[in-house]
C-alpha cells in the first residue's frame, strides 16, 4: 500500500504538519491497512489539509466539526479505519463541545491533533493552547488566559487511550498512532506541530528542551488512570508518549445493544420476499 499522493503542498516549508503526515502514512503501512479502508476525516485549519495529502477517503468538513463526522462515519461503516484530524483550534474552541463528548462516547476512532499552540490559517491569533502571556497579533499585550489542558480533559472525561507525540521524533509518534488505531475505542493522538511561520516561541528547539519521554521511564505505569493525571497536573514539562491506555476500553459500538455488528452500510438491507407478499396481499 501507498498512502503518498501527487497532491502538491500547501503547507509552509518547514511546517510540523509534514511529520505527523509522514507518520500517519508509515503507521497505515506498517499496519498492514490498505487506502481503501482508511478515511481521514478533517476540520479547518492549515492541519485540516492532511486529508488531501494523503491516498485514502477524504472528508474535509467544516470547522470543529471533524468528530462530528468522523464517529457517524465510522457508525455507519464499521469496516473503515477513520482518522479524524485537526489543529489545536478548530478542536479546542469551537470544536470543544465535540470533543468533552467524543472522548466519554468511545466510538472507535483515532482523532490526530496537531498541536501549534497557535492560529496559523488565519496568520497568528492566539488560540485555546497558546502559553499564557503569549504575544499574538490578537494579544500584544500578551495572553491573559489559562491554557486548555487537552490530555487532562481526555483522562477526566473517560477516554481509553491519551498520547502525545512530537513531530520531529518520527520513531515515536509511528508507533504511538499504530497503537492508537489498534486501540478499542477512541483514541487520543496529541502533536507538538510547529508552525514555523507564525509562533517563533513554541519552536521545534523549544520542545526538544522541554519534553519528557514518558515512554522511556520504566517506572511509568500507562495503565493507572490516577497516576496518569497527577503526572499531568505535576509536571513543570510537557510530556510525550503514551500517557494513559485503558486494557479494558469497551467501543460504544460494542455497548449498544442490537447494534450490528457489520455496521450500517454492510446490512442486507433487501427485503425477504414473503414479507414483501404479505403486504401486497394487505392491500388487495
Ligand atoms: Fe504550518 Fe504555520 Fe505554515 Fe500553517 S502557517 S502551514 S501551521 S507553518
């Protein structure tokens, strides 16, 4: 399978949308998954393009309405890996509401979010994750609001699996999104993304200084829901890795009852013909 298209990018040179593209396509390789069976799903946003870079189903929808899409989608068609993918606004300001309830529903998707702490379609607003004190064109005096914690809000709400990865470490964000898509239910996939244009504070230099490898602490025990959260609430650093996993993550397809187990589209819907009979006759 190849998931490259001859699409030529939109994206700035540079820009950390190119790492966590690359890392998606490997990890779909490497799965085994074939383009036909993947749809990526995508909000707006410069991140919301990686749908069109990418051999597979492409639903570009509108603004923070990704998941929306993304978990009917998967409803309907339970054959489909659906990736739903987007930036750090279009998720966590008008997309917010989508998300609280995508991460307690557990529908069986993997939501990519590329994390640069800043507005970079619209050229440079501060947005929901930007760093208090943080000086955009929408702050000059600098950002006076708390910063979104989307890992935290994940593991309050009930999601099964939370991971953060970095664009620029392709080893390990590979690894994190195959885990991701294997994993029952929905699956967080954070990124640190740079946009190298607009946010000359959060840096691919800056994360390299500030980011702990969860997943090279043998003490870590990914699986404490508790243990999860206090690191996240206690840690002066930003964290990568897989930062909570859920061994027994039940898929809200699995927990509703009579649901079919092919999905919606892969019912026979055709009518046996004696029922079909009996109703003509009802008529007669
Ligand atoms: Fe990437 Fe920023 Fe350019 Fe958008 S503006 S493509 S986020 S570098």
């Amino acid at each position: 399978a190849d998931f490259r298209t001859s699409e030529k990018s939109w994206w700035c040179p540079g820009c950390g949308d190119f790492g966590v593209l690359a890392a998606l396509q490997k990890a779909l390789v490497e799965l085994g998954i074939e383009p036909e069976k993947v749809a990526v799903v995508s909000g707006i946003g410069c991140s919301g393009k990686i749908g069109n870079y990418i051999n597979s189903y492409n639903l570009h929808t509108v603004h923070g309405r990704a998941l929306a899409a993304a978990q009917g989608l998967k409803l309907a068609n339970r054959e489909l890996t659906v990736i739903a993918a987007g930036g750090d606004g279009d998720g966590f300001a008008i997309g917010m509401g989508h998300y609280m309830h995508a991460l307690r529903r557990n529908v069986d998707i993997t939501y990519i979010v590329m994390d640069n702490m800043i507005y970079g379609l619209t050229k440079g607003q501060t947005s929901p994750t930007s760093e208090h004190g943080f000086q955009t064109k929408s702050t000059p005096a600098g950002n006076v609001e708390r910063t979104v914690n989307q890992l935290q809000l994940a593991i309050a709400s009930g999601c099964g699996f939370v991971a953060n990865g970095f664009s620029a470490n392709q080893k390990q964000l590979v690894e994190i999104i195959k885990r991701a898509i294997q994993h029952p239910g929905f699956a967080l996939v954070n990124t640190y993304s740079p946009c190298v244009t607009f946010n000359k504070q959060n840096t691919f230099d800056f994360f390299k200084q500030h980011l702990t490898n969860l997943d090279e602490d043998p003490t870590y025990d990914r699986h404490d829901r508790f243990a999860a959260m206090k690191k996240l609430m206690e840690t002066e650093e930003l964290v990568t890795g897989i930062v909570y996993e859920d061994p027994n993550s039940v898929r809200y397809e699995d927990r509703v009852a009579g649901y079919p187990a092919e999905g919606i589209v892969n019912r026979d819907w055709s009518v046996d013909p004696a029922v079909w009979q009996k109703l003509v006759d009802q008529y007669k």
